[in-house]
C-alpha cells in the first residue's frame, strides 16, 4: 500500500498531560535537568547557538530523536532569516534536500515568522522579540514532494514549559507528543512496526490489523503478533 505523507512534527516542552480522555498525573521536571539559560543580543547569537545543536532527522517511520536548545533569552528584537541557519552536511550533499531553512512558530509568544505557509516554500524570516525560546532543528523527510527532506527550525517555548492538554512529555528530548504512536517511536525509541501494535496501556491483541510506515510514502499492512505488526500475507 502506498501513501503520501507529509512529515509534521515539532518539539515542545516537559511536563505529562494526559492521551485524550484518559488523563495521566502531571510530570515535575527537575530544575537542574535543564541546561542553562543562554542571553542572545543578536543573529550571531542564535546562529552560534545553533551550531551546538545536533540536527534531528524525522519521518512518519524513525525511531529516536534530538534534543532542541537550551532556553535562549532574548532581549530586544532579532531577526533571523532563512539564510542565516547553519545547514547540516547531509542536506547541502543532496539535490533533493532544499538548502534554505524553514521556520515554525505556532502558538510562541514573541516569535513571529514570515513567508510560505508550508514546507516547500517555507517561512523564511523569523522575528524573535523580548522572549524565551528553545530552537529544535529537523531534518523533515517530506517524501513524495518537491523536495524529499526540508530543514525546519522550530520555535519552543522554554524548558519546563507544560505540554497541552492531551499530549505526552518525553524527559529525554524535551517534547511533547501529540500521537502515542509517534511518542512511542521518537522518545522511547521502539520501531515502527513495534509501536503500531502499542497503545499508552500496553500492547494490543494478537491478530488485530495494524499498518506502519516503512518509508516516507510506503506502508506495511498487517496483523498484530506478539507485539509487532507482520505481514499478513
């Protein structure tokens, strides 16, 4: 079976809200889990603080993730554009990785951005004014598209901040999840095929159908056995 998919995805905060109706007690982060803050005057600032950040690769298949930026203080206001985001090696070597960043902001206090609204064309201009932010880098695999992999900058709000209601917070990158079956992949770090036959209570039964990605516009379609989706033919 072939779908296209348009990889969304974006890094939030810490804090444990519940899945739907079914509400989990709250998770209190440990002040000293969170690095120090950084002030930044100006777009050297951002940039440099960019650069000691480890860009993550997501798809509606990977496993695993990348923690975001410690808290950038940001006094005044800076504008960063497209251009001035330092690209990972592995993008600038591709032709069908766009070589100009894309910027999201959704829902962040002092933090405007400009352009596209989308992936392809791409926010291109982000204004950051007398607020805290967090900056996660991602590698978005955006296969089938123009491009197959976009490089997106999104803002976060700062460390500690609560997930929204209905998300699930992952300790060890600092985001919160809308899906469990995209926390299940990304923060915990199991398969795809694992986490298809894998709820917030344990895994499903044995025999119920099941489908995971196995590519930015292929999935596999299944049953569920011990746990794994295989194939059911």
């Amino acid at each position: 079976m072939h779908k296209a998919v348009l990889a969304l995805g974006a890094v939030v905060i810490l804090a444990m809200a519940g899945c739907g109706d079914d509400e989990r007690p709250a998770v209190t982060l440990d002040p000293t889990a969170c690095p120090d803050p950084i002030e930044v005057n100006d777009v050297a600032g951002i940039v440099a603080a960019l650069e000691e950040v480890t860009w993550d690769q997501a798809g509606p298949y990977s496993s695993g993730s990348e923690p975001p930026s410690g808290d950038l203080i940001v006094r005044g206001t800076i504008v960063i554009e497209a251009a001035d985001v330092p690209l990972p090696q592995e993008c600038l070597a591709r032709g069908d990785c766009r070589h100009v960043a894309t910027f999201s902001a959704v829902g962040k206090a002092g933090a405007v951005v400009e352009g596209d609204d989308d992936l392809y064309g791409g926010e291109t201009r982000l204004t950051l004014t007398d607020t805290t932010v967090r900056l996660g880098l991602t590698l978005m695999d955006t296969h089938p598209g123009p491009f197959n992999f976009v490089p997106l900058v999104t803002v976060l709000g700062p460390c500690g901040e609560p997930c929204d209601a209905g998300q699930l917070a992952c300790p060890g990158d600092g985001s919160c999840y809308g899906s469990f079956d995209t926390f299940c992949r990304r923060c915990e770090g199991r398969a795809a095929a694992e986490c298809a036959c894998s709820t917030i209570d344990g895994p499903v039964e044995d025999g119920e159908y099941c489908e995971f990605f196995v590519s930015g516009d292929v999935i596999q379609a299944g049953v569920c056995r011990s746990g794994v989706c295989v194939g059911d033919g």
